[in-house]
C-alpha cells in the first residue's frame, strides 16, 4: 500500500510594518515533518499576503521547534531537523 505524500502551507502571522510584509510560515509533508519559518519581503514587489507567505517559506530563516510549536501548536508531526 502506498502513502500518499502532501504538501502545505499554513500561515501562522501575517503583519505589514513600514512597506515590509512579514510571516511566520509552516511548511508540511504530510505524513513525514514539517518546519516553519519567518521572512519579510518588500510589499511593493509583491501582490498580495500570498506571494509573501510562498517567499518566507521558499527563503525564510527557520524557527526553533520550541518557537515553530508555540505558533503551530496543533501540528503533531516530528518537526525537521
């Protein structure tokens, strides 16, 4: 029987400061792990808090697991190392 592999994104935040669009991103692979992630992009080259949350969780710093949790506390995968 083969699993089937998924992925997604979840925003966790969403806040524009000063022209910057910044999030706080979980990345899943369902069922293996999952990470998040935190990134600004400039709003102006962007088109909307999509395009924002596809760049931070492309190109965004990762968060410790004890941050990722404390945002996604409901994910029950093993976070990735």
């Amino acid at each position: 029987m083969e699993t089937t592999i998924t992925q997604r994104r979840i925003e966790g935040r969403y806040w524009n400061a000063n022209g910057k669009g910044i999030a706080i991103v979980a990345s899943i692979t369902n069922p293996i792990d999952w990470a998040a992630y935190i990134g600004a992009g400039d709003s102006e080259e962007m088109d909307c808090t999509e395009d924002c949350i596809k760049e931070v969780a492309e190109y965004g710093v990762k968060l410790s697991e004890k941050d990722a949790r404390h945002f996604f506390p409901d994910i029950e995968l093993p976070y990735r190392r």
